[in-house]
C-alpha cells in the first residue's frame, strides 16, 4: 500500500514556478493569480483551498493548458509521450449524453484510436470500481448526478492520464453522496499511482484525500502556507478520519490560516 512519503523523497511532476494571471487592461485589471509556486512529487495528491475568486479554477486551467499564463513557467513531466498529458474533473459534467456509460468511461481510449473491444475491456474494471457494471449500457440521462460523477471520476482514470485535475468535483453532491465519492475516489486512486490536484472549498474534504494542502490567500491568489497532512497513513477511509480527534484539531488549524482570507474575499465581493 502507499505510503504518505513527504513530497521531498518523490520526483518532481509538477513544476509551477512565479506563475501569475492577469485578466483585463490597465482600466480594469484583475490579478488572478501571483507568484504561485508549487511542486507537485510524482504520486502524490495534493489538496488547494482557498476563498472563492482566490483564482483556483485559474491556476488549474492553466495547468491543463486550457489558460495562457501571464507570467511564470508550467511544467509537467510526461513519463510517456503516448499518454494524455492530463484529464480533469469539473464540478458540472462534460459527459456525451448520446453516449452510454462504457462509451463515456471508454472516450479517452476511443481519442487514442484504441478498438472498441479493447476499449471497453479496459473501461470495465472502473466501472465496477464505481459500482455501476449494471448502468454500462444506460445513457447519462438515466443516472442521478452522482451516479454520473462517477462515471466523469472513472472517465477520467481510464484515460490514463500523466496528471489528474480536479475542480471541486463533488461540490455539487450532497453530504452522503460526497462521502461516498471521496471514499470511492481514494479506492481508485491507491490503485493507479496517480498525480493528482485537487480545488475544494472544504476543509475536511482536502484533509480526507491530500498528502499535503496548500491553503490560498484572498485576491490576488498567492500561497499562504502548505500544511502536510502526515498523521493520517493510507489507505484512508474518510468516514473513519472523521471520528479522530486529530481531523477535528487539523481542520480548526487550517479554518484559522483560511477566515482572515474569507472574510477578505466577503469584502471583496461587496466592494
Ligand atoms: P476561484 O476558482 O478560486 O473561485 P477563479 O480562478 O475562477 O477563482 O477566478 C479568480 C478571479 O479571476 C476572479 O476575480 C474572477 O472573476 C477572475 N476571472 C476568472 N476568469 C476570468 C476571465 N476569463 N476574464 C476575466 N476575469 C476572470
Ligand atoms: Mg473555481
């Protein structure tokens, strides 16, 4: 099983150094984001909160390279140049509604040209994983919105991809539900080896799956502190962390780095 290995001991897959956004001209100029630096070991998940608007979605975008950055340097280590070099999860999914579930799961091999047998033999797996074999051959209009998260959450997996990203994935789910996919998402993930950031506004959701957790100042979105989350040894289960004194005491320490941020943000907003 995996070990919480501090992201010292691992090789560099992400490399963000001085990146920073600025949306807009000199009349109306938002700093997105400033400076952020972070480097990401190979395997690791790694955990970002911050106030909304702190520029998340920005920084994640341009990771993806779905974002041109203003300054700063991206660099992602691709191990094999025949693989995608990320694949995301958004909160509100991008699934074919005229494609069933295999095929859903299967798109990112299907882009690859790989054959549709070899295509859903290699999809079914995660399929089982996320407990929906009996679903296969439903289309997405026939599921809950959890059930379809699922499938972007195996979608994403079974594309293989160098890195994974993901933008508040289970914000939109309720309380049970997110629990249910935290719980499912660590299964999948103890299993691949995969380089993972993870966006989410919820303290005990980033405690839960991270191995480390960069907390965001308000706007202009910088690096506040980086809090390594070692007293919990994987495999996880997030239910269980829930009932450990030690889960209460980290998520008050990072609700203490966070509010001044929040409440700076509130003005922000009204401002
Ligand atoms: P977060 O994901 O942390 O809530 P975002 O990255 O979405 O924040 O946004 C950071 C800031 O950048 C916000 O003030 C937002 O309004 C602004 N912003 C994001 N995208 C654009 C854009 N395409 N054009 C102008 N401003 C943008
Ligand atoms: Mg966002």
């Amino acid at each position: 099983s995996r070990v919480n290995a501090p992201a010292s001991t691992r090789q560099a897959k992400i490399r963000l150094d001085r990146l920073s956004k600025t949306f807009g001209d000199d009349n109306a100029k938002t700093v997105a984001l400033s400076d952020f630096d972070l480097t990401v070991g190979d395997g690791e998940f790694v955990c970002i909160v911050g106030p909304s608007g702190c520029g998340k979605s920005t920084m994640l975008r341009m990771v993806a390279g779905l974002e041109r950055p203003s300054a700063g340097t991206i660099d992602v280590t691709a191990a094999d140049p025949k693989r995608p070099l990320n694949a995301m999860v958004f909160q509100e999914q991008g699934l074919f509604p005229w494609m069933t579930v295999i095929d859903n799961v299967a798109y990112g091999l299907e882009m690859r040209g790989v054959g549709k047998r070899e295509r859903h033999e290699r999809a079914a797996p995660f399929i089982e994983m996320i407990g929906l074999s009996r679903f296969r051959d439903h289309y997405p209009s026939q599921l809950s919105g959890g059930m379809r998260q699922r499938v972007s959450l195996a979608r994403a997996f079974v594309a293989d991809p160098e890195i994974l990203l993901m933008d508040e994935p289970f914000a939109a789910l309720d309380a049970q539900n997110k629990l249910i996919m935290q719980d499912e998402l660590l299964r999948i993930w103890e299993g691949t080896q995969k380089t993972v950031l993870f966006i989410t506004h919820a303290i005990d959701e980033a405690i839960s799956l991270g191995d480390r957790i960069v907390v965001m100042t308000a706007q202009p979105g910088r690096i506040k502190q980086i809090v390594p989350v070692d007293q919990f040894p994987r495999p996880r289960r997030p239910v269980e962390l829930r009932a450990d004194p030690r889960f209460g005491a980290l998520q008050l320490e990072i609700w203490r780095m966070l509010e001044d941020e929040v409440r700076t943000a509130r003005l922000q907003a009204q401002a």
